[in-house]
C-alpha cells in the first residue's frame, strides 16, 4: 500500500541520494550533485513543500511543490509500479494549481504527467510546460 507522508529530517538523505542517482538527474533540469550539507540548507528552507511516499514503511519516492513548481522522483527499484501516478494524484489534491516543466528528452516524466490528468500548455526549445487539467486553446 502506498502513501504520502510529510516530509520530516529523517528523509532528508533519501531525497538527497534519489535526486543525485545518475539515472534521475537525466530528468532533472539542474544536473548538480548535492552535499549533505547543501541538502541540509535547502530542506531547511523549502523541506515543508515536500512529501515522500512511502510503500510498506519503506521510502520509494518523494514529490515537491516548490513556488508552484512540481519536482517529482521515483526510486529505480520503484518505477514502473504507479508510484510516480500515485504522487502526483495526491498532490494535486492539496496544491490544485501546481505546474510542471519536463525536459522534451523526459518522455517519461511526460507521460506520466498526462497520465494524471496534466496538458501542455506551451514548450519552448527545451522544455514542455504543463498545468493540471488545463486544455491549450
């Protein structure tokens, strides 16, 4: 069973270790390795925007709304098993206006936005821009 917890310090590492994984940061629109002590500052600045899904207990993922600006990723051993969807359902709930901005390389996080009811609103040469249940017109 999944769910979201709100993040507290214990997850600090998870967040950290999962964002600098060499297979996440291809997704990331800053590719930067982060030290426990950048960690540390960033999360005490922003770390109540942030959730961590949990599955059986065990940490699998974690979703922030930063500024309105969604940042989502899934444990390796986890993708593929609706944790991703699973966020970004929950956290539409509590932020209904979040937006998102995806590398046109990231077909999957593209997907997955789509998936859970996210449209692209406009792109630009880099990146597609997306807001939840909003049609371009």
């Amino acid at each position: 069973m999944l769910k979201l917890r709100k993040n507290e310090e214990k997850y600090y590492n998870f967040i950290r270790i999962l964002r600098n994984d060499p297979t996440n940061q291809k997704g990331f629109l800053d590719k930067v390795n982060i030290s426990e002590n950048d960690q540390k500052l960033y999360m005490d600045k922003y770390g109540d925007c942030y959730y961590v899904c949990l599955k059986d207990e065990i940490p699998c993922g974690y979703i922030g709304v930063v500024e309105n600006d969604i940042r989502i990723c899934v444990d390796n051993s986890f993708k593929k098993l609706g944790v991703g969807k699973f966020m970004l359902s929950e956290v539409v709930k509590i932020f209904p206006d979040a937006k998102a901005k995806i590398l046109k390389t990231n077909t999957a996080s593209l997907n997955l936005f789509i998936k859970t009811g996210f449209n692209v609103v406009s792109n630009d040469n880099n990146l597609f821009y997306l807001e939840y249940g909003i049609q371009k017109t």
